[in-house]
C-alpha cells in the first residue's frame, strides 16, 4: 500500500525515524517487519526493496521506521529514503514475523539489542506504555559509543531498565563496556528455566550470542531472535 512520508525525527548523526502515513490503516503486532519499495534513480545492485522493522507502536496512527546512514557507501536505497521529504511515497508491504511478545504475559523476558536491532523492542515499549500491560524484562543494549544511544525516553516511560554495554566508551562513561557476550546477557539478564530470551541486531552478533548461550546451557527453544542481515557491526 502507499505510504506518505509524514515526518522525520532525527535521533544521533547517523540514526533517523521515518514517520509514514498509510493510505489504510497498517495492521500489526508490536515486533513485527514490513517492506518498503521506493523506486529510486539508478538503483545500486541491493535494489528498491528493504525489510524493516516497524519501531512505532500499533496504537498510533502513523507508523514509524527507525534507521541508520552508513558512514561508508551508503547504499541507493539509503541515500533516497534519506532524501525523502515530507509528502512523498514509498510502499510498504503488509506486516509479518512471528519477533512479538508471547501470548503467557507472565513468560519472564530477556531482551538483548544490538544498535539499531533494538527497533522491535522499541515498538514493544511503546505498546506497553501505551496500553498499561506489565511484562517481566530485563533488557540489555549494547552500542558502539554512548552517541548511539536511542530511545532512552522510551525505557523510561515503559518502566524498563536498561542495561547498556558501550563497545567503544568515552573515559566519563561509569558503566559497562567492551563486547556483549553471553556471559553478561547471563550475568545481567537472570535467565530462569522458564524465561524466553529475544536478541536482535547484526546477523553475526545473534549467532555468536545464540551459540554461546546455548552452549552455556540455555535451552534452544528458550532463544529467539530476530537478525538483521545488511549490518556487520553494531
Ligand atoms: C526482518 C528484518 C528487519 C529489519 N529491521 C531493520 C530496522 O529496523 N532498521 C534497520 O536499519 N535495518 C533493518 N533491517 C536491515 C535492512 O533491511 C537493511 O539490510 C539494512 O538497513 C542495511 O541497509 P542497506 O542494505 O541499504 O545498507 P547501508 O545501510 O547503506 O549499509 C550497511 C553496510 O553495508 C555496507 N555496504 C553498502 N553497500 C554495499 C555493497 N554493495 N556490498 C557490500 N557492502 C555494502 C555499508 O558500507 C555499511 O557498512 C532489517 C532486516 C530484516 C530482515
């Protein structure tokens, strides 16, 4: 369906919401992807087309995307939705992906995000604070540099603390730091038997992590997770 750019929230240097109105209401859970299609002048060999996750929540009208601007060689598709200005169109395909909040709202929850992987957890928040529903969270972010920060205002209103790993920290910064590993998400996240753990962001980052905590005795089952191929790093 046709998508009208509404506005563009600018988050860091790099990081910017795009704010669509459908031409019908957009359908769908909070997690969930949709694609968008914007034909573009001389289209590099990645194309027209991108998946992204929808970072709005389903109780408002628009629907937002959250992404970033490659410092190096931004892709066409980068470049023209950067360029988009306030009227003109994309198209946005319906809403899909099971990357939602399970239906047993008493499922204790692990959520590990990874730089801009954590758009389908801010979709979540929103929804929560939004509609008033409690979740058991414990969430973990990690970020190149502390400017990667996004969304903080969020966590706040969702009630959700968040513990933020900084790959790359500045001398002020009093907290975690260095790569996230399945240790921290261990140390930090309090996995119980029961507990299901959501980790999204850079393909390779989900693998590495999925792998060790499954090694470290986390159960398959208990890992979901949501890759976003396209990203190298955080
Ligand atoms: C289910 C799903 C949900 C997603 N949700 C999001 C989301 O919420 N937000 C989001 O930002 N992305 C999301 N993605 C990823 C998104 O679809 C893009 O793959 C990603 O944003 C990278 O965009 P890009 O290909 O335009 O590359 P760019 O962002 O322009 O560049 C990314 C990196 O690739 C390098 N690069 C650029 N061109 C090439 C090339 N031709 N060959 C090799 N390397 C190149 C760049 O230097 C840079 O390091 C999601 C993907 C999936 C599958």
């Amino acid at each position: 369906m046709k998508a009208t750019l509404h506005h563009v929230d600018t988050l860091t240097d790099s990081i910017k919401t795009f704010w669509f109105e459908p031409e019908q209401p957009l359908r769908f859970t909070a997690g969930q992807y949709t694609e968008l299609y914007l034909p573009h002048d001389n289209p590099d060999d990645r194309g027209e087309r991108r998946w992204f996750t929808i970072s709005s929540s389903p109780t408002k009208e628009l629907f937002s995307i959250t992404t970033k601007y490659a410092a190096e060689k931004p892709s066409t598709f980068k470049q023209a939705l950067f360029a988009m200005q306030p009227g003109d169109q994309a198209d946005a395909a319906e809403a899909m992906g099971d990357f939602v909040l399970p239906k047993l709202a008493q499922t204790p929850l692990v959520f590990v995000a990874g730089g801009i992987g954590l758009t389908p957890f801010h979709s979540m928040f929103e929804w929560l604070a939004d509609t008033g529903e409690r979740r058991d969270i414990n969430f973990l972010y990690a970020v190149r540099s502390e400017d990667d920060i996004v969304f903080q205002d969020t966590f706040e209103r969702a009630d959700i603390h968040a513990t933020i790993v900084i790959g790359e920290p500045s001398p002020d910064w009093g907290g975690l730091s260095g790569r996230l590993t399945a240790d921290t998400i261990q140390n930090y996240g309090n996995i119980s038997d029961d507990a299901l753990v959501y980790i999204s962001g850079p393909e390779g980052m989900i693998e590495t992590l999925k792998n060790d905590l499954i090694k470290a005795g986390v159960k398959k089952q208990q890992v979901v997770t949501d890759d976003f191929p396209g990203y190298t790093s955080l």
